[in-house]
C-alpha cells in the first residue's frame, strides 16, 4: 500500500516506459521461415528427451522431445516439416546447446490439424497437471519456468488466491498488454479453467495504470465471474515480479527463501492462461508466443506472434531488420533482458521482446566511486543494502554478503538502475551469488 | 535502411539508467549554491567572491595535485566529478567576511588534503570535507575565524571587508570596525535579533549563511530535483524546532522562540548543504532520521549550554562519525524476513 490508496509494494524504480513505441500496434501473425531450431532447454527445469529422429517428417504441434522428469515439460514442433538434425544450436547467452533443427514444409502446407478439445472439468488434479506438462507450457513471463509444477495441489498449503500478472513493468515490452487488449477472453477463459480445476476461491489480476484499455478490456471479458478481481496498480519497476506482485495485491510479504503458496498465492502470467485456454480448448501446445521487437534501432517496431525456434535474425528481418547503429540486441526487457551473443540464437518460450539498441544509449559514463548517497538501498526492493554489498563485492567477502542476505536478491537491477555512480551494481551480486553457489556445491 | 552488419555488444542488464549521474549531481549543487553566493556577495561586498574562490582555488588545487588516479587517468581526472569545486565553494561560505585571502586558501587545502584525500577520495572520506577545513581554521586562527565584520547592503559591494589581502602570517590588525553575529549577542548580552533581519539576512555572520529566504528557497529546489536526502534536513530541524521550543517554554531568557533558533548562526545552511552531503550522511533511510536528529540536538545544546554561540559545524562532524554505528543498528529489514 502506498500513500495514496494506490496499491504497490515499497521501493522500486520508475525508469523511461518507451512503450507507446509498440502498445497500439495490434499483434500479426509473423510469416514461416525454412528452418527453425528448438532448444531442448526452454525453460527453467531438465532438457527435454528427443522422441524424433532426422529425416523424420513432423506436423504442425506434434510432439519432438517429451519431458524428463517432473521439473521438465514437452516441446513440439511449432511447423510442418522434416526434422533435419539433432545437433546443437546458439543459444542467446552464446553457448552451444542441444536442440532439434525443423526444416519448415513450403508456407502453403502449414495449416493446423482439427482442433481436439479437452474437456478441463473431466480430468482430476494429477491428470490436470500431466496434461499442462505434456501440452510444454511454461511460464510466459520471462523465466519459463514449466507451468504445471506449480499447478500440482499440495494438501497442507493450497492455493487459495491465485493471481494473474499483467503488469509488465519492463519499459518497451508490449506483448502482454497486447495479449490483454485482443485476447481478453482467452486470458479469461484460461484463468476459469486454472480456477476450476484448482477449486481456487480468488482470482486477483494485477494490471499497472499505464494500460486503460487493457484494464477495460480485461473487465468486460470477466464480467459477471465473482472470483475475478482487476486491479490497476500504480507503474512501478520491478511490479512484475512474483513476490512484488503478491505484496501489491494482497498486502502480503512471501517469507525469504519461501514459494508464494507459503502465503497461498499462485502467480501467473497472462500469456500462460491463453496457452491453457488453446491447449484444453483447441488442443493446441505451446508452440507460438507474442514477442515485442522494439527499441531504438529497430526498422519497423511491432507485435508478432513468432514460433517458437525462429531464428532471430529472421524475426528481425520481418521487421524491418536493424539500422547500421545498432550494437547491442536484447533478449526480453531493458531491466533484466540477455544482451545476444548471436543473432542466430532462436525465439525461446521466454522471449517477451527483442530490442535493438545503439551504441549512444550503451555507452556508460565512467564509473564513480560509491557516494554512499543510498538510492540503491531506497531503491530495492528486498530491502537490501546494495552499497554495503558493493563494497564488500569488490574486496570478495562472499560470506558477509551471505550475512547480509545477497542471496535473497533477485537481480531486478533496480540498483544499477538508480546508481548516479554508474556502478555495476547488480553484476557485481551476480557474481559474489555464483561465487558462493559454487563454493556450497565444491 | 542500411543492414547491421557490425559486431554486437555485450553489456550486462540493466539497459538503462536514471538520468542522474554523480558528476551532474555535484554540478547542480555548485549550481543551487549561486544564489547563496549572490547573497553573501550583497551583504558583505565583493570580498565575498574573493573569499570563496580562494577557497575553491586551494580545494581544487589539492584535488588536482594528489587526488588518487585511476590507471589511466591524467592528474586532475577527479576535477570532473565537480566535488572538489563542490567542497571548495561550501568552505569559502562559511568563513567570516573579513577573513584574509591566504587562510581561506589554506583552508581550501585542509579540506580536500586532510578531510577528502587520505580517505581515498570521493564517497571515502567519514566528515565532511568543507567542515574539516572550516575546523582547521578554527583551531589554527581563532581570532580571524571569530572576527565579525558588519554586514552592508548593495550600495557597499565595492568596500572590501576586514583584512583580506593581507599577507600571509604577519598578522592582520584588526582595524576594520567589527561587531558581533546575533548568537554571540544572544549568548553573551542576551540580545535577541529581530525575525525579520534574520530571515531576510542582513544580519553580521559567516558569508553564506546568514540570509534564511535564500537558504530555504535553495533547500526546497534541492528537495524538488532530489538532490539530497530531504530525511536528514526536515528532521535535523523539526529536532531544534521541537527542542528549543521545549527549552523556551521552560525559560524565555535561557532559549529564544524556535524560529530565532531556527534562521540564526549556521543551522540553515548546515541543514541544506552540510549534513546533507551523500558521502558523510547515512545511506539507510531510517539512519537518515536518527543522524539529522542527532546534529539538531547537538546544535540545541551546544547553544545554549556550551561555551561557544554556535555549534553545527560540530554538531555535524560529531555525527559523521556516529555514521557507522547508527547504520548498524538500522540496517533495512530483508523483505520477507
């Protein structure tokens, strides 16, 4: 709560929006391209296991690598085609990583099997949560985490609030709000579906103020379903994230180190109710997603809804392609996105957006010293001291950072962010993080 | 469109940055601070200009002779950040008006040699740089650092105050007419100035704090562009506020009415420019609190109990060095824990 009777949470940023760039621009469906290449790693758990072998023809949504184990979901093929390798591929950070590679059939072959309908209210809890798995849908928010873990009910802590994250707080990023604005029944359809089959009581969906048309949108398609509660929120940086939004919304602090079911909630993102909706209603798996290509350098900014495994470079060129100053390109949004090694790197299920930036806007000033001003501490939203965890980064005293909690820092960057000394604040954590990771593992 | 065809960049998230950096924070300080100087300048003639710059020009100086470098960077590459400019002006604004040229200058070098440097530079240094060498002065020219030159209007800008071209250790006879601030006459004769000459600042003291309007117009602009923490002001002088109201209700003749309290001596300008200074001033909002706290109740009672009239340069050292200790007992609660 703040002063106002707005709801949020304490601290955060409010870095530039950029995102009248692309928030009108209604979603299009973006053409086939020869080759895709599907990442056997799309998401937060276990690489999928390859069920197809080269020469193999695929059609469209048909399954390619089932998933290994329970923290690990299938992948299908977003094209018609033939597989032509299981070898390995670019992924956006640079390495080299398995992936099956999809020779696409010509565009006029690439047409959806019948739709094949399930019905949600047939299936049980564990039937529910196999068939999530087995349809590849992972959170859509960014960190593609497979959706169904979350969904598998746990006798002592159910979920009694579940909530719909529609706040996209990373400047640029559109596709959400897009998804809300055309696919407000779908968004709700799915949320009935989760709601139902969960038995949840509440659903509280979280939209920031700076989408009125989606807020409206998102009213109107709920209207008359009591558990559905849209809330605007006021525009804040990092709103977006889970526990974030769960102490916007409830007023409630999930305890460090915990899952949001410690408090009863279970957040998703909107992206992941229209892929529930398409997977139970048409039989449709997670094989397409709205990505918001967008930034400074971009030719021509849009919405497109790209398959999974496109390269990027191909996205790109749909749009326009990138003028001759763009030197960094950037998976997801401006605040916690990859910067790309390679541009031949694909569309993963957690691509939100694909931003091109100039040279100008990278370029740092020189780093200062720490002024001890303390606008990364009233800045953070963990309620860390980020000064104090610099100065003990930079001369590797891991274990007082550990005392100091570094490891409940979630990266956000709000501290870089509000640096006036230009230091890098959230880099230097991820490495102490990784650094006291390993010594744990070691 | 011409196609991208050069290497990508890899930098790490966050892709953006607020606006504000350390060097355009200092220059927009150095530029909220032109009003003050225009002030002292009407007050107490043009000598006030002199004063500051020899100030600056031994802060600067130092900065520029030992200021620990980077690999790479030229001698002077410190200057760029705009704090020892910064430092320079906040000392020479504190001196009284008749102060010889050469003390200033050497004050200047006291700041950023003993109070900013052996620290390590910028965001190093536990006091206040300008505060330090304003100590130093005192501890080194008591006489010149407590002599009071009368304040003039602008018709006067041309009369030099006091002795301030005089050389270098050879002592400066007092030969100007002097007079004494309002605290001293408060302190000593049990005075008490009027309101009105208080807050518009035609009053005798050091250069830049004497006019309240000015101050408190530069505080609100500063708070306005977020330039300091607006914690470590607000409760520095609610404290004496409350306090001295306290102590006047008590008794009148012991502690004046609270805002007598509030625009005299150097409270003001400590509050907005002094205490406010990011590297010295706690970085956790609650020890934003305590440490403002803290100096407005040293500076009450330094007044009216200590044997000297005025205390915020004191008040604000003592609590720059509380700094540490306060921040650790107010280090913010972990989300969720």
């Amino acid at each position: 709560m703040s002063f106002f009777g707005a709801r949020s949470f304490r601290h955060g940023v409010h870095p530039e929006e950029h995102k009248d760039q692309t928030a009108h621009l209604e979603t299009e469906r973006m053409a086939f391209v020869p080759r895709y290449e599907l990442l056997l790693g799309q998401h937060g758990g276990k690489p999928s296991v390859p069920v197809v072998h080269p020469g193999q023809k695929v059609v469209r949504g048909q399954l390619l690598a089932r998933a290994d184990g329970f923290v690990s979901t299938s992948l299908h093929s977003p094209v018609s085609g033939t597989v032509r390798s299981l070898d390995r591929c670019r992924h956006p950070n640079g390495s080299l990583v398995p992936a099956i590679e999809i020779e696409a059939d010509p565009f006029s072959a690439q047409t959806w099997p019948e739709p094949k309908p399930t019905d949600p209210s047939t299936l049980d809890n564990d039937q529910f949560v196999e068939f999530v798995q087995s349809m590849g849908i992972v959170g859509m928010g960014g960190a593609a985490f497979p959706a169904h873990v979350k969904y598998k009910l746990s006798p002592d802590k159910p979920a009694q609030k579940l909530i719909i994250n529609g706040c996209e707080c990373e400047p640029y990023l559109t596709c959400d709000h897009r998804v809300m604005v055309e696919f407000a029944e779908r968004v709700v359809r799915g949320i009935r579906i989760l709601a139902d089959n969960l038995r949840i009581p509440e659903v509280h969906v979280g939209i920031e103020k700076n989408k009125p048309d989606a807020v409206a949108a998102m009213r109107e398609a709920a209207r008359g379903d009591e558990r559905i509660r849209i809330v605007d929120l006021v525009v804040k940086y990092p709103q977006g994230a889970e526990k974030m939004l769960i102490k916007a919304l409830l007023g409630e602090e999930v305890p460090a180190g915990r899952l949001p079911l410690e408090v009863g909630a279970l957040v998703n993102n909107v992206g992941t109710m229209v892929a529930i909706a398409d997977a139970f209603d048409l039989g449709r798996p997670l094989v397409e997603r709205v990505v918001t290509i967008a930034g400074p350098n971009v030719g021509r900014p849009s919405n497109l809804i790209v398959p999974i495994g496109t390269p990027v470079r191909d996205v790109l060129d749909t749009c326009g392609g990138l003028n001759a100053e763009t030197r960094e390109v950037v998976m997801g949004g401006p605040m916690m996105g990859q910067p790309m090694i390679s541009l031949d790197a694909p569309v993963l299920k957690g691509t939100s957006g694909l931003l091109a930036f100039p040279q100008t806007q990278l370029d740092r000033a020189a780093e200062y010293t720490c002024l001890k001003c303390g606008r990364c501490v009233e800045a953070c939203p963990a309620f860390l001291n980020p000064s104090k965890l610099v100065r003990l980064a930079k001369v590797r005293r891991y274990e007082e950072m550990e005392q100091a909690y570094v490891m409940d820092c979630m990266e956000c960057g709000s501290c870089s962010y509000a640096c006036p000394s230009n230091i890098p604040i959230v880099q230097l954590i991820r490495v102490s993080k990784s650094s006291l990771r390993g010594k744990k593992r070691g | 469109m011409k196609p991208h065809s050069g290497e990508l960049l890899v930098h790490t998230s966050p892709f953006d940055s607020a606006r504000l950096t350390t060097p355009r924070l200092m220059i927009e300080v150095n530029l909220v601070l032109l009003p003050v100087i225009l002030a002292a300048t009407w007050y107490f003639g043009f000598g006030a200009l002199l004063i500051v710059a020899a100030a600056t020009a031994g802060a600067v100086l130092t900065e520029w002779g030992f200021a620990p470098r980077r690999a790479g960077q030229g001698r002077g590459a410190t200057l760029a950040d705009g704090s020892g400019v910064l430092t320079g002006i906040l000392l020479g604004l504190t001196l009284p008006p008749g102060v010889p040229l050469w003390m200033a200058f050497v004050g200047g070098v006291a700041a950023i040699g003993l109070g900013k440097l052996p620290w390590g530079g910028l965001g190093g240094n536990p006091f206040n740089p300008a505060l330090v060498g304003r100590a130093f002065l005192q501890a080194a020219f008591p006489v010149a650092m407590t002599t009071w030159n009368p304040q003039g209007g602008f018709a006067q800008w041309t009369e030099l105050r006091g002795t301030p071209l005089a050389p270098p250790f050879l002592g400066s006879e007092v030969d100007a007419i002097t007079t004494a601030t309002p605290l001293s006459r408060m302190k000593f004769d049990g005075d008490v100035e009027a309101l009105s000459s208080l807050f518009t600042g035609n009053i005798p003291g050091s250069l830049g704090e004497t006019s309240a309007l000015v101050l408190i117009l530069c505080g609100g602009w500063m708070a306005l562009r977020r330039l300091f923490d607006w914690r470590v002001p607000v409760s520095l002088l609610l404290t004496v506020i409350l306090l001295s109201g306290l102590f006047h209700l008590i008794d009148e003749t012991l502690c004046p009415n609270p805002l007598v309290m509030l625009t005299s001596g150097g409270l003001l300008f400590g509050a907005v420019f002094m205490a406010t200074d990011p590297a010295t001033s706690p970085a956790v909002p609650k020890a934003a609190f305590i440490f403002g706290a803290g100096i407005g109740a040293i500076v009450v009672l330094i007044r009216l109990f200590g044997g000297l009239p005025e205390g915020v340069m004191y008040a604000i050292l003592l609590m720059n060095a509380a700094v540490p200790l306060i921040e650790r007992v107010t280090q913010p609660r972990v989300f969720g824990r």
